[in-house]
C-alpha cells in the first residue's frame, strides 16, 4: 500500500492546471483481477474522455495527452499488482499521481478545475488506518493496519536496535550524555578492542550516578531516533501509532518520543514474534477507540461554539466564512455532497440544477469537497463525522474563529 498523509493531500490541493481529472476505483480480489481491474479503469477513462469532449471550453489538444496518458496505464503491466482495497488516480497537465490504499472507494470520475479530493479527504480527517510500533532494546518492528487486519512494514531509516542508535556519535543533548564511536567501547565497566565482541558505547554522563538512571539514558536517545524515522515515514498522516513494548519502556517512550499521534493506550510485551493476525486482534480495539476520541472531541466543540453564536450551519454562509478565513473547524457528514461549483475568490456557491446543460454537468464539482479543501489550504481543520451524528441537516458545519456572526 502507498502512504498518503497531510503532505500528499496539499500536493493535490496545489494544482491548478485544468482539466484535472480524478479516478477512484475498489479492488476487489479475485481470480480474474487484473482483467476485470482493466475493463472497470477502461471505462471510466472512457467516461472521463466523454465529459472532455462534452466540455468545449476546454480545448482538444490540452485534454487529448491526459487521455492517451490515461490509457497507457490501463494497459500498464502489473498495474494493479499493489496491495491495496482502492486505487485513486489523478492527473492534470503536468502532474500525475497513483494512489492505492487501504480505502474500498466507491467507483468515481471526476473532471473539474480541481482534484476531486473528498474520498481522500475522508480517509485523512477521519483515519481509519493505524500503526503498531514494537520497540525491544534488540530489535524493531512496524506494522501499518486498516479496519480489516495488519501488514508489516521494513523501514530502512530506523535504526535496529539500541546499539544501533548508539553507534552515531552525537553531541550532549538534554539528558548530558555524549555517545562517542571509536575502536574501543566500554559498558558496565568492561572494555573490548578491535578484535573483541562489540558492545554498548558507553557514555560521557555528566552530573548522574551510573546503573538504572545511565540506561535509561540509553533508551530514551534510542527511543528518539525511532520517533523520527516513524515521523519521517508517516509525513502527517492523523492515524494512532500504538506502542508495543514492555511495560518500563512506554513512559519513558512517551517521554523521549516526538510522534505527535502516539496513542494514549499500548501494547505490553514482547509482541516480535507475533504473527499479524495477533498484532491486528490486540491493536485494533485500542485504534478504534483513538479513532473515536476525536470525533467525540469535534463534537463538544461544536456543542461550546454553537452556543456562543460561533458556528454556521447554512452552506452559502459556510462558503463565505470559509473564504474569509474564519472557519476554525469544518464538519462534514459522511457522504453529504452538493454538486455544482464554488467560487474561491468570493465564496458564492452555484448549486447544480435539473436545468442545467451538458457542459455545466460535465465540469461540476463537489461543493463540500472544494470548502473543505479550502479550509484545510487556509490553516483550518476538516472532521468527516459519521451518518446519523452531524448536527446539521445540510450535512456541513463550520466553528468560526473570533465571535461568530
């Protein structure tokens, strides 16, 4: 599966050229999966041609290369190959990208002045993906998991142990220690050479008694190292990353660490040799419960701030606060959708009519797609919450900045 997180979701975001066209499609396993993959793209490139076509503002020589583009993949050996339960496809002059994800997408084409964006936004504003990190003194182990199971993951950028992380030399840092690197290493008192077994470096460790306070020096300068490579790899992504390990290691992880999405619960034990069917059974519960918290969290927000005037439930005004800046917190319901488009210089919405031609339903565009990429470009932060739980019945919500109005 591909990593998608707040980083590749403003890549999209910051195309301009048009025609932008975007492609999502499920993947379902079975025998015959590449070709029935194949036949199911092909149309919908075919689709996607048609509005082209249908759309005469936009002129045959710019469209027609993003179409052949798109029909070279179709064709595209191995392809589908990835693991993933959905595939998300966009391209625009001068741009391509090919995401497959643990997401089932509902089958869709869009062509528009910008990506179709609403299923990802989804996937990043309500993650339902998650991670289990396992840290041992003697190894690590990564697992990245969806609502459906777990897949181990091989990092290259983490280091594989302890010793590990303390063979680079580094200056003191805030526990006052100095790891230093040479020909000769000595912990506990004993010393090796050149040609002995390598051990642990020891440490310059000023102002401390040596023994349990020295060691787990040692393991907060590793723990350190490991939350970066993890933050490196995650490049935004909002899902929970849920700690394995044994029971004195997570507060002094939770100490050392800088994963801003380390979840408040973990795994205790030595979970290496766990299989994934394990590592999903046991980690699974604790997402999902993370997952929830913020959903419960949007919601109080929303509670404090409707009741001191500081919220818009009216999709027109949730528009304008929007392109003014104002709008903190954007909720949308899952599913909820108006077609048609939205001006980004003055916020005006045009709802797509039963009236309407060919071209304008050829170019239209989800609405609450465009706000809520909008408020996320601005600083501002987007909660898809579930059917049945927006306290709205346009299915859009926005918590203002400053006093409302």
């Amino acid at each position: 599966m591909d990593r998608f997180g707040n980083d590749e979701f403003r890549q999209l975001l910051d195309v301009t050229d048009v025609p932008a066209i975007s492609i999502y499609l499920p993947i379902e396993r079975t025998e015959l999966t590449n070709k029935a993959l194949r036949l199911q793209f092909r149309a919908q490139v075919d689709e996607a041609a048609q509005r082209l076509k249908t759309a005469d503002s936009i002129d045959k020589k710019v469209y027609e290369p993003l179409v052949n583009r798109l029909r070279e993949m179709v064709e595209e050996r191995g392809f589908f190959d990835r693991s993933g339960d959905g595939a998300a496809v966009f391209i625009s002059p001068g741009f391509e990208a090919v995401y497959f994800l643990p997401v089932a997408f509902e089958r869709q084409t869009v062509v528009g002045t910008n990506f179709h964006t609403r299923p990802l936004l989804e996937h990043i504003a309500a993650p339902t993906d998650f991670w289990v990190l396992a840290v041992g003194e003697k190894e690590v182990s990564f697992w990245e998991g969806s609502p459906t199971g777990v897949e181990a993951v091989e990092l290259e950028d983490l280091p594989e142990s302890l010793l590990d992380a303390l063979m680079l030399e580094s200056e003191p840092d805030q526990d006052g220690l100095n790891y230093q690197t040479g020909d000769n290493y000595t912990f506990g008192g004993s010393t090796t050479g050149g040609g002995g077994n390598l051990s642990l470096p020891s440490p310059i460790y000023h102002g401390h008694g040596g023994g349990k306070e020295e060691h787990q020096a040692y393991l907060r300068r590793y723990f350190l190292e490991v939350s970066r490579g993890i933050n490196e790899y995650l490049a935004g992504a909002e899902g929970p990353v849920i700690l394995a390990a044994v029971d004195y290691c997570h507060p002094i992880f939770k100490e050392a660490s800088k994963l801003r999405n380390l979840a408040d619960e973990g795994i205790e034990g030595n979970v290496h040799f766990w299989n994934d069917k394990q590592i999903y059974e046991a980690a699974w519960p604790i997402a999902k419960r993370q997952l929830r918290r913020r959903v419960d969290e949007a919601l109080q927000k929303w509670e404090r701030a409707y009741g001191r005037g500081a919220a818009e439930i009216d999709p027109a005004l949730v528009g304008r606060r929007t392109i003014e800046g104002r709008v903190h917190m954007l909720l949308l319901e899952d599913g909820a959708e108006m077609w048609g488009q939205f001006d980004r210089t003055t916020g005006e919405i045009t709802a797509l009519g039963d009236d309407a031609d060919e071209e304008d339903k050829a170019m239209a565009v989800d609405v609450y797609d465009e706000i809520a990429e909008t408020v996320v470009q601005l600083g501002g932060d987007v909660v898809v919450l579930p059917s049945g739980e927006m306290p709205s019945e346009s299915g859009i919500g926005a918590i203002l900045r400053g006093n409302g109005g």
